[in-house]
C-alpha cells in the first residue's frame, strides 16, 4: 500500500470523526437558536452555574406556590358563588312573609311558605358545592356530603310543629333541635363536620348558615295550612322569624366578606410572585440567554462546514479507491 493511500485513509479518518463533531455541534446550535438557550449550561457559566441554578429552583418553587394559592382561590370562589346563590333564592322572602303574617293574610301566607321550602331547597343544595373530590362547606369531613336529603329538615320541624304546645314552645324546640349536640340537626340533618381545620374554609354550621337554614324552615312550614297555624302566637311567630331572616341574611353578607379579605390576600400574593417571578427570570436569561440570531448565523456556517466534509471525504474516498486499484 503506498504512502499516499495510508495519508488518504488518515485523513478520512480525521474528517469522519470532525463530522462527527459537526453533527453533535449543529443539534446543540440548533436547539439555541429554538429555545434562545444554552443548551450546555455548565459549560457556558462554569462557576456561576450554582448562581443559575439557584435562580432556576426560586422560578420553580414560585410555580408551586403559584398552584397553591391558584387552587385556594378557586375554592373561594366556589364558596362565594354558593352563598351567592343562597342570598339570591332568600331575596324578599322575609319581607313578603312579614307583610303577610302582619295582615295575616293567608294567601300570602302560603305563597311566602312555598317560596320559603323553595329557597330551603336551593340552599342546602348550593351548601352540598365541592371542588374536586372536596365538599366545601362539610367541615374536616370533606368526604362527606353535608345534606343527602333535605326532606328529613321539612319533616322534623313540621313534626315539632305538629306536637308543640305552643308557639314558644315550638321555638324552644327548634332551638335545642338546632343548636344541642344531640339534637336532629347535627344527628340526622347535617352530615359534615362541627370543626373546620382551614381558616379559609367554612362549613354549614357555622352560625350565620346555620340561623339562616333554621329561619327558612320555619318559614317554610309556616303555611296557613300546617301545624304551626294551630298554635297561639302564630302570626307573631312568623313575623319575628321573618325579622330573623333578614338578620341572618345580613350575617351572610359578613361572611361573605370576611372570604372577601381572604381572596384580597391571596390576588396580592399572586401579584408578589409575578412581580418576584419577572425579576428572577430577567435574572436566569442574563445568565443563561443565547443570542438567537447568533446561534442562527452560527447554524448556517456549521451546516456549510458539514457539507464541505461530506464532499472533502468523498472525493478522498474515491481517491484511495484509485491508488488501490492502481
């Protein structure tokens, strides 16, 4: 084998293996020139990676913390919008209840206790709201549903009204049914739980709820045609309940904004981690940023020099054909 045959194959050799390199540089200028990054991080910032990195883990843990407080606002909403709801289906019902039991009208009367069962139903519903596998309003006991079955409610106080002695007696039980420990309201109406854990959660016996739930079911067995109407002090029973309706309303509408103070301190909080989120970023691209008209400059010449290889190696891969031939 002649000199000028060994040189040829030392050379295509060499050139395979810059090819090679070639190849490997172009995928690595190719990916910056599309992300606008180095894609050898250690490389590019030799001692300032720990500073880099260090700025890529505040970036990152903005990014969970962002998740938390998107998830805690989305809860509060959804509690909002119920109680929404429940002020919308209760609107004019106390004051349509108080002006027919004043005049004791009994048409009225019997249209406010319908529209009253009606709110009833829509609230203990709007209170059964969950995110995800979460019952918003059950307390700790978030797996439970809160109310399963509004009937029962209607049922026991209509049976209190029915075997009350009076209508003070009738009050008296309502208010152990409602507010004892072992009254029907925790033991067979309410299903989730007396404690809430998150500071931001509200379950349904909290008071205002629970005073607001306890007004609409007596309004709503309050008709002129149930066992209430029976009883001595009837009229003023309803009149005071409808009182009470308003005061209850007004307790929702506190609730609401002590939630209000709640979803005002998470918004400020997500505009914080913007503001932290845009001055770390800024920070990671001076680091890290590659020119992307550069890498693209850069791309195109290594592309020329890969071709001119490609070329160079064939015709030395002709040439030593040739000597070998000759």
């Amino acid at each position: 084998m002649s000199n000028l045959s060994i040189s040829a194959g030392l050379l295509t050799a060499s050139l395979s293996q810059n090819v090679s390199e070639l190849r490997s540089r172009i995928s690595t200028t190719s990916t910056e020139a599309t992300t606008g990054r180095y894609e050898d991080l250690t490389l590019h910032l030799s001692g300032r990676i720990g500073k880099a990195m260090l700025s890529q883990k505040a970036v990152d843990d903005i990014g969970s913390d962002r998740q938390i407080l998107t998830l805690r606002s989305s809860r509060l909403s959804l509690i909002q919008n119920s109680l929404t709801t429940i002020q919308d289906s209760t609107s004019g019902i106390a004051a349509r209840m108080l002006s027919a039991a004043v005049g004791e009208h009994k048409t009225e009367t019997a249209t406010a206790a319908r529209d009253a069962k009606a709110a009833l139903t829509s609230t203990l519903s709007s209170l059964n709201a969950r995110y995800g596998d979460r019952f918003l309003f059950a307390g700790d006991a978030t797996a439970s549903q809160p109310f399963p079955d509004p009937a029962r409610l209607l049922s026991d106080i209509e049976q209190i009204a029915q075997t009350a002695t009076s209508a003070a007696d009738f009050q008296a039980q309502v208010d152990t049914y409602f507010t004892s420990p072992t009254g029907g309201w925790l033991q067979d109406v309410y299903q989730g739980s007396t404690t809430t854990s998150d500071p931001e959660g509200v379950n349904a016996n909290h008071d205002a709820i629970r005073s607001l739930v306890t007004d609409l079911v007596i309004l709503a067995v309050g008709g002129p045609d149930g066992g209430l109407s029976r009883l001595d002090g009837y009229s003023q029973l309803l009149q005071d309940t409808s009182l009470s309706l308003s005061s209850s309303e007004t307790d929702i509408t506190n609730l609401r904004a002590d939630l209000g103070v709640f979803e005002e301190r998470i918004a400020n909080e997500l505009t914080s981690l913007d503001t932290q989120e845009t001055i770390l970023v800024a920070s990671f691209n001076q680091l890290t940023a590659r020119d992307q008209y550069e890498a693209a400059t850069e791309l195109q010449a290594l592309e020329a020099t890969l071709e001119a290889s490609y070329l160079l190696t064939a015709r030395l891969s002709q040439l030593s054909l040739l000597n070998y031939l000759g």
